[in-house]
C-alpha cells in the first residue's frame, strides 16, 4: 500500500478544507481506469504563511482519507524543504521533496568534482539504452556542465536525505529531489549526469523535479514554445529511463512537474509523451485549489462575494510583499491588473469571469489570477472571518474543487485518450 502509483498528483491543500472534494476527482478516475495517488503537499513556505503546521496537513489527510473511504495509499509531503527547515516535518510526512537550488552553481570540492569527471566520463556519448525511443546524447560539455551546476546540489541533497533517514528510522519514505526553483532550465543530458551523481551520493530519489524550459508561472498557462517543450519533455523521460538502466535507482523513477497547475498548453505533448514511453509523471497542482477557494466564494455572491473582493483588494494594496517569496514561479505586470475601484464594482459573473482561467473569456486576467494565487495570507488573516465562509459555502466550493482537478487537470494528462 505504500507506493506511489504510476501518476501521483500534488494536491496540496492550503486551508485543509478540500480534502474529500480533490479525493472525489481521483476517484472519478479511478472509476475509468486510472489510478492517481494524492499526494498533499505544503510547503515550509505556505505552512509559515498560513501559520499552520505539518500535523495540521497530515491531521487534514487522514480526515479526508477516511470520509472519502478512499482505500488506496496516499502520501503527505514536506514541500521544498532543506536542512533548515526539514525537522518540523519529520514526524507528520512520509513524502519529502529535497529543495536544492540554492546550492546550483555552488562549487563542490575539487576533489569530489575530479572524481565525478573521471566516473561518468565513460558516459559521454549517444547513449543507446535497450528500450530508449531515441538515443539520448550526452558530451563531455555536459557533464562538464552538470558537475559545475549540480555537483553541490546534489551532496546537499544527501545531506538532508541522511538527516531524514536518521530519524525516520524504518518508517517508509518517498524522497524527491527538486531543483525547478531557479533560472536556468536543465538539459536531459545534464538530468542523466545528475541522476548518476544522486546514486553515487545514495539517496534514494523516486521523483525528480527539474527545471524544465519556458515558464511555469503559478496558476496560470505555459509560456514558451510548445514544441520545443514536447520534444525535450520526451528527451527528459528517456534521460531518466536511461539513469534507471544505467544505475543503481528506484526501477519506478519518475519526473515531478512542479507548478504544474493549469499548463493546458503543454498537457497533450506531456499524455502523448507518457502514453509512448509508459513512464509515470507526478504533477503538483497544489495552488489551484485555493483559487476554487476564492471563485466559490464569488460563485456565492452575499457575503462571500464581498470577502472575495476584500481579499483581491486586500491583494492588490500588497503586491510587492505577497509576491516577494515566490519570485522564481510568478511574473505580475502591475500595470495590466485592475484597480481596487473596479474590483470593488465587480458583480459575482465579473469576478469569476476575471479569475477563471478560460482563454475564451475576454475578461480573464493572468496576472490578476497569479496575484490571487499568492494572496492566499490574506485570507489566513482574516482567519475565523475567512473559515466560516468556506464553511458556509461549502458545497459550492467542493464542486468547483472537484470539477478543476478532474476536467482540467486529471482528464487531459491522464484520461483523455483512453476514454
Ligand atoms: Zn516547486
């Protein structure tokens, strides 16, 4: 029971409330077919945001887990975490995602880099694995590149990776190793040298999450050449296909797609990648859930469209702070966001119609949705006030849940040929 299936969504869950609605969207697809195991994941970021703890989100789980009579496995995961922040987690996770990517373009020791060069220089070359679609190439430039750019991170990785291990005794664990928080995108050829170097550093990675080309802005569409995402996405696949023939790693090795919400631009390369590979893919899609959040209570009208609306404008007086720790994953331009004035004139059918990612509708707003995104601290001040209208407006809330994550998430990356 304790294994993640082929698919894995991050669903995490801000406020803890939308546990069961999320479950009910995976087991719609299970109904079909397609196994997906829910991971929920929060950050050491979002939970210092929110001011709740990990045994909150584990507590929040369990719940949802038992109310939904879901009876597959599911996991809690300490979102981004590292050295300094991972204790607090270690007791109420059994998923950990290893955040390295301030240790990007560190220098390991010169020792440990000359004796990287010398181990995977072998390597370099058209890798032709048995059961590659494509032989992958990989040069010494490459691998010049992945130790001066990765070799640190990595090390870093076993060193939190033994911290968890250590005090986690024989509790099973996921560990995922994530580097997307950062500027620059990593090739699959320096993705193959990178899987090497956390072997050789034996951590036991089951997802890794790279930085892939273009942008993932949160909540919002891809930007970026779709083409060329869909031709690298498959060459990504292959490169850790490859890394699991060639090495000592977990046979069900995956990718990790963070910020992977709402990227409907890049689904049908991402299924179609998947579906001729048959590898697996784990997606976090956790901040979407909180923007159903906001909608339903627009949905509402009442007072629930008022406290959207305190929220947005709320938001909008604090741009600069609200937007300052997600820097790396969000791109606002001020000037396209609407006043406060207009905001506080806006009916229910204009907020949602404004928020709701439909590039049909005229007046859907990017940077207004990624804004609101954000602005989830907000409404964790307004506490009672806030959590009482979630209440209240429960049902309309948990459909909309429902209906984003199966429609627009889970159906085009998983379902849509098969069914
Ligand atoms: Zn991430």
């Amino acid at each position: 029971m304790f294994n993640l299936s082929k698919y894995s969504l991050g669903i995490g869950d801000r406020f803890g409330r939308q546990g069961e609605a999320q479950l009910a969207a995976l087991q719609e697809a299970r109904a079909l077919g397609v196994e997906i195991t829910p991971v929920w994941n929060k950050s050491f970021r979002e939970h210092r945001i929110i001011g709740s703890t990990p045994t909150d989100s584990r507590r929040a789980a369990d719940a949802a887990v038992a109310a939904a009579g879901w009876q597959e496995a599911y996991f809690v995961d300490a979102d981004h975490i590292g050295l300094q922040t991972v204790d607090g987690f270690l007791d109420a996770c059994d998923y950990f995602t290893l955040d390295v990517a301030a240790m990007i373009g560190q220098a390991a020791a010169a020792a440990d880099q000359q004796r990287a060069w010398q181990e995977f220089r072998r390597f370099c070359g058209s890798l032709a694995v048995p059961g590659l679609l494509s032989p992958l190439p990989v040069t010494e430039a490459d691998l010049h590149s992945a130790i001066a750019g990765y070799l640190a991170a990595v090390q870093e990785a076993g060193r939190i990776y033994r911290r968890i291990a250590q005090q986690r005794a024989d509790r099973p664990t996921v560990i995922e190793v994530s580097m997307d928080e950062t500027a620059r995108p990593q090739s699959p050829a320096e993705l193959f040298f990178i899987l090497a170097m956390l072997d050789r550093e034996r951590v036991p990675v089951q997802t890794i999450a790279p930085r892939f080309s273009g942008a993932f802005h949160k909540g919002v569409d891809y930007i970026g050449d779709v083409d060329l995402f869909g031709r690298e996405f498959a060459q990504h696949l292959a490169a850790v296909q490859a890394a699991i023939k060639t090495f000592d790693l977990k046979a069900d090795l995956k990718l990790s797609l963070h910020s992977g919400s709402d990227k409907f631009a890049i689904y049908g390369c991402i299924r179609t990648a998947l579906q001729e590979s048959g590898a697996g893919l784990h997606v976090k899609t956790a901040g979407t859930t909180w923007l159903e959040e906001i909608i339903g209570l627009a949905q509402a009208g009442g007072e629930g469209l008022d406290l959207a609306k305190e929220i947005a404008c709320r938001a909008l007086l604090r741009q600069t702070e609200l937007c300052a720790p997600y820097s790396e994953v969000i791109e606002i331009d001020p000037r396209q966001l609407p006043t406060a004035r207009e905001v506080r004139q806006w009916d229910s059918e204009a907020f949602v119609a404004h928020t709701r990612h439909r590039q049909q509708e005229p007046r859907y707003n990017p940077m207004f949705r990624q804004l609101l995104h954000v602005a989830y601290g907000v409404a964790a001040e307004m506490g009672e006030t806030f959590y009482r209208a979630l209440d209240d407006h429960r049902a309309t809330i948990a459909a909309g849940v429902r209906k984003n994550l199966f429609e627009n998430h889970v159906r085009p990356l998983f379902l849509r040929a098969n069914v």
